[in-house]
C-alpha cells in the first residue's frame, strides 16, 4: 500500500517522539530498533522507510527530547518578570516530579554519559542543541553581559544536571530530595551573589556623585 507523504511525515514524528520517551528511559543502549518501533505502533522491517541508520534515530530522538525542553523553560518563564526567570525554570527542574520521570524530562541528565561515548557526528548534534539551551537560558539573566550570562547560564545547567542525577542515584526518599535542594540553593546563591556584586559599585558611585 502506497502512503502520502503527509501520512510518512507523521509516521517519522511519532517513531521520534516515542524513541526520545524510551532512550530517555532506558538509555541509548537499553532498548533495540525491533521495540522501538513496536512502541510506535510498527514493525521492524519499516525502519528504514524512515531512518538510514539507528544513529539516526537516536540523534533525531535527542534532538526533539532537548527542543522539548527548551520550548517548555520558554513557556515557564513567560509569565515570570524577568529578575524570576532562572529561578522560575530552577525551581521547575530541580523537583521530585521530574527527578521520577526520565521519560518525559531533560535529555542532559538522562543521556549525556552515554553520548560522550557516540560517534562524533551524534556528539556534535547534542552539543549543538546543548549550545541552544545554554543561550535560552543565559537569556533569562538580567544585567550581565552575554558572554558573562552564558557562564552563569553553563554553571547553572551544569549544576541543576549534577543535581538531578545524583537525587535518581539516592532514590526517592529524603537524601534524594535534600540533594534537589542543595541544588536549588547553589543556583540560585551564585546568582543573587553575581546580582550584587554587580549592585555594590553602582551604588558606590551613586554616593560619590551626591557628594
């Protein structure tokens, strides 16, 4: 049976979209092509009607996992006045909710150890859309110049991921939530300490013009 394109579009969008919930699940290596495509509903032999390789489709699950997540911060933080915005999306991240669903959360935490170990051409794809989150975040931080906002933005990230993993690794008990926590309270301490460090001269030389 001849299909339309428009019917292969929506195929490829639902083996993605289904593909980026189990290797966030079970990891790049935990599930084979064979369920990945029961999982949306197919069989084995239509794989390569969509997809040339399973690198492929691993770099097109963790690409639309990580847009995902982008898209989501986006959303959070539109409602936020600008001086919440990073917090906004800490307090979001950093959670038991998420921390109970790899499934449906960041891709960062969930398969970044396993992608240091792909191909060049699957790392250069995750490092590109890391590069993205990166600037969406950086963008939610007020009064620093951009390259000093990607810094915080990189440190936070690099935080809140460290955090998240570490929080799975202990479980779902109180080590595991004091663990979110401390995660929530190093983000956020660095960024109220490089707001007012920024503050302190600017109010100095609103003195020194009084006088």
């Amino acid at each position: 049976m001849r299909y339309s394109k428009e019917h292969k579009l929506e195929t490829h969008a639902r083996i993605v979209k289904k593909a980026s919930v189990r290797l966030r699940e079970k990891g790049a290596h935990g599930i084979g092509v064979a369920d990945l495509m029961k999982d949306a509903g197919l069989t084995h032999g239509g794989f390569y009607a969509h997809f040339d390789s399973r690198e492929a489709l691993v770099v097109e699950a963790f690409a639309y996992a990580m847009d995902r997540s982008t898209e989501r911060w986006r959303k959070l933080v539109e409602q936020a006045p600008p001086e919440k915005r990073l917090e906004t999306i800490v307090e979001s991240y950093l959670t038991p909710v998420h921390r109970d669903d790899p499934g449906h959360g960041c891709a960062i935490p969930a398969l970044s150890a396993e992608i240091a170990r792909e191909s060049p051409k699957t790392r250069k794809a995750f490092a590109a859309k890391l590069d993205q989150m990166i600037d969406m975040i950086a963008e939610q931080i007020p009064d620093l110049p951009r390259k000093a906002a990607r810094q915080q933005a990189m440190a936070s990230l690099a935080t809140m991921m460290g955090a998240l993993v570490l929080a799975r690794v202990a479980g779902n008990g109180a080590f595991s939530d004091d663990i979110l926590g401390a995660g929530r309270e190093a983000v956020l301490d660095r960024a109220a300490a490089t707001k007012a460090g920024l503050e302190k001269p600017a109010r100095k030389k609103i003195a020194h013009d009084a006088r």
